[in-house]
C-alpha cells in the first residue's frame, strides 16, 4: 500500500479507509493505518482544537499504550502525574490505593490530549478535514446483504459522498453511524447523565495528596475530581437523570449545590470559582448490539460504553482504535470473511474481564454501603483494594502493551 503526504484540511482521493471520528479511537486507528501505508481519510465535525466533556485523566494503562505507539512524549511533557485514587464514601469514608511501582497516569484537558494524537496522525500521513458532519452511511444491499461502501458527509444542501471498502466509525457515545445501523442503542438501565465544568481556586483535599485522582462515591451519584494544568480543576457529577430533568435545567447550580451539601468537599470550593459553564451529556451507557456489518468497523465509545467511574475510557478507545486498525488492514488485503469475528474475539479477550469489572463497579455505585464496605475490606484484605486499584488504571502493562 501507499502512503499519502497527509497534513491538515489535505483531501485524499481514493481512499482505502475513512475513519469518522478524531479523538483518540478514531485519531489512533488513522495513526496505525497510515503508518501501514493505506490511503487515510479521517473526519470529524469539529474544527480541532476542540474541547470534550471527560475526567481529563490518562490511566497508567492508556499511557503505557500511547508511549509504545510513540505518541505520548507532548502528553507526558504537559500533563500532571496522577500517582493513585482516592475514593471517598458517606460519612467520612476514605480508601487510598498508589499505583504499584513507578507507575502513573497523567491529568491533561482534553483539548489537549485529543490535539497531540490528531497531529500523530496527520505526521503519520492521514488527511484529515475538521468540520465536516458525517450524516449517514452509504449502504449497498446489492452483495446479498448490507455493505458500507463509506459515508455521506456535509451539511444538507452540499452533502458528498465519501467512498471507501473501509469505515471506521469513531464518532463517540452517541454514534450516528452505529445507532442508525442497529448497532449501538442505550441501555434501559442505568439512565445516568453527566455535568461537568472546571474551577478555579479548589482548595485541597484532607490528605493534601493533590496527585490523586478522586472519586467521591454518594448515593446513586459520585462526583471526580482532578486538578489540570492552568491551574483548574475538573469536576464532574454523575447522576441518574432523564431528558428534561428540571434538576439540571441550571447545570452550574446543581453543581454547587451538590458541592455546598457535601460535608468532605464543601469547606474546599467554598471559595472556588466557576471558570466556564458546565457541559452535560447523558444517557452516558450504550450497549452493542449486532454482529457487524461488512464495510464497517466500531472502535471507542460507538462500540460501547459502561461508565466513566472507572476512567479508563480512553485506554479502551486507544486499543479499539489499534485493533480496529488492523481489522481494517486484514479486510483491505484478504476481505472481509471472519474479519468481524476476529475482531470480536480480540477485543473480548483483551476488555472481556475489565467489562465485567467496571459493569460490577457500575452496580456497586447505587448501593449507598459500597464504600463502606470497600473501606472495611481494605483494611481487613489490603492486597484487595490494591488488586481493585491497579485494575482500574489497566496497571498491568505489560499485557496492555502487546502490539
Ligand atoms: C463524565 C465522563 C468522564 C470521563 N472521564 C474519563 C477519564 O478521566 N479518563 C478516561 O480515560 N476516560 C474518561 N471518560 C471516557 C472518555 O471520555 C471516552 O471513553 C473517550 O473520549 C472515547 O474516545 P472516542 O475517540 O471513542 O470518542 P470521542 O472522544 O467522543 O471522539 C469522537 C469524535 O467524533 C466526532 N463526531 C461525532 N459525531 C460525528 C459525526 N456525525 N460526524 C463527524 N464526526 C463526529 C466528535 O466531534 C469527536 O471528536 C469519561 C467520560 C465521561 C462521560
């Protein structure tokens, strides 16, 4: 295969793959693609750098995989070291675990983060077009069944068609691709939404150990938090909601308000300073479904998402990415027979055990005594809590790193 000279707003003709999408499934699936030397057509609504509703933090996992595909050094350079969590509970319930060895993750915005791994891939040589809506895809039912022969992008009156044998979709939670294919749909449970929004002036925390990541367990809610380089700190609350919920028709004062009520996080914003408005998403779970569709390919949030208690997101979307990425290589050389079980195999037996973690984890988030018991458990088995710890920051590098 050949290599295009890739760069900002460059189009591609003839592509081999388009990947809708760059944030960090979509900007790593084009990076491993065009390093391989196919022709890399990556899109995405957004004119990059954009900002993006998240925690803000890098597992030690997500970075491990970052720096073996070489595209962590700006990352590493500019973010904080997160050297463990802390996890609170009601009635002054604190568990502390540090991530084993020399291990940390790092706290960057996203803006950021999402903007190095963009230009990774535009130096790998994929072309990539900022502001450019994907709206539907091109389906061929010619071949017996459905084909993806690329997508139609643009805005309604000047929409084009993108033709290409592979699409990856990468466009996030709310994937048009894979919720107007079947393949994607939100759970009927949980139904939990998020707001968040950066501070400034945050005092700190009890322990005074500000290189932690935090996450504040309440009944049916919890709330991270996460110093950022500025010097802000990101907030962000998780609860059940719905479309319409009057209790975040004020984002900003649901935020306060459930900072001002909590007796371990009051006294340290109360003289913090909103900085922006707040965002909010929700549902925030989707479920695939479905077995694939020859054409197309899913990697990060469009292929599924439990919850963000466990911030491993990205680590998931920087794999999907590279999986997905040589599914598409495979389909591109021999076609597509067994491609979508390949892959489903791959991912189940890299993600299958941390799913069924993080859904445990979800569960456990609505039950008010979880911390306490946690924080019992952990004293009476601390080997336990550590094991809890490393799982949820993928710890294990050496097996999160084998190419
Ligand atoms: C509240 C919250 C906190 C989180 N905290 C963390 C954390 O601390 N650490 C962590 O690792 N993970 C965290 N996550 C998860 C993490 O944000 C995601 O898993 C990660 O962003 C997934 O990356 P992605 O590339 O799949 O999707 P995204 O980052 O969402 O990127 C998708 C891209 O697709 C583009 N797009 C969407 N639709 C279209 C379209 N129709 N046409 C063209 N382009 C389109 C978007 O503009 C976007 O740039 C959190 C998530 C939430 C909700």
């Amino acid at each position: 295969m050949r290599a295009t000279g890739g760069g900002a707003h460059e189009k591609v003709k003839n592509a081999d793959v388009v990947v809708v999408g760059a944030g960090p499934a979509g900007a790593v699936a084009a990076t491993v693609l065009a390093r391989a030397g196919a022709r890399v057509r990556l899109i995405d609504r957004a004119a990059f750098p954009r900002d993006k509703l998240c925690g803000d933090t890098l597992n030690p996992g997500a970075l491990a995989l970052l720096r073996r595909l070489g595209l962590s050094a700006s990352i590493e350079e500019r973010g904080l070291p997160v050297h463990g969590m802390r996890v609170t509970g009601e009635h002054g319930v604190v568990i502390e675990g540090r991530y084993p060895g020399d291990l940390c993750g790092r706290a960057l915005v996203r803006r950021d983060v999402d903007w190095a791994l963009l230009a990774g891939a535009m130096a790998a040589g994929a072309a990539f077009e900022p502001s450019v809506a994907v709206r539907r895809a091109i389906v061929d039912e010619r071949a017996g069944g459905p084909v993806i022969r690329g997508v139609v992008a643009g805005a309604e009156r000047s929409e084009r068609d993108l033709h290409a044998p592979v699409t990856i979709a990468a466009d996030g939670r709310h994937s048009t691709l894979a919720f107007a294919l079947g393949l994607a749909r939100h759970p009927r449970w949980p139904r939990r939404w998020a707001v968040g929004a950066y501070f400034e002036n945050v005092g700190d925390n009890a322990a005074g150990l500000s290189t932690f990541g935090e996450m504040h367990v309440r009944r049916g809610r919890y709330i991270g938090v996460a110093p950022v380089p500025g010097p802000l700190t990101n907030v962000c609350l998780v609860k059940p909601s719905a479309p319409g919920d009057p209790s975040l028709h004020d984002p900003a004062a649901a935020l306060r308000q459930e900072l001002a009520r909590d007796p371990m996080l009051r006294d340290r914003f109360a003289h913090a300073r909103l900085v922006h408005p707040p965002v909010v998403i929700g549902p925030l779970a989707v479920d695939a479904c479905g077995t694939g569709i020859d054409g197309l390919l899913l990697a990060g949030d469009a292929s599924g998402f439990i919850d963000p208690m466990t911030g491993d997101g990205m680590r998931f979307a920087i794999r999907g990415g590279e999986l997905a990425a040589v599914a598409a290589l495979e389909a591109l050389e021999h076609g597509w027979a067994g491609v979508h079980d390949r892959l489903a195999a791959r991912r189940q037996r890299e993600f299958g055990a941390k799913w069924r973690f993080n859904r445990a984890l979800r569960a456990l988030v609505a039950s008010p005594l979880a911390v306490a018991a946690a924080a019992l458990g952990a004293r009476v088995a601390p080997g336990v809590l550590q094991a809890v710890i490393n799982n949820a920051g993928d710890c294990d590098v050496s097996a999160t790193c084998r190419a």
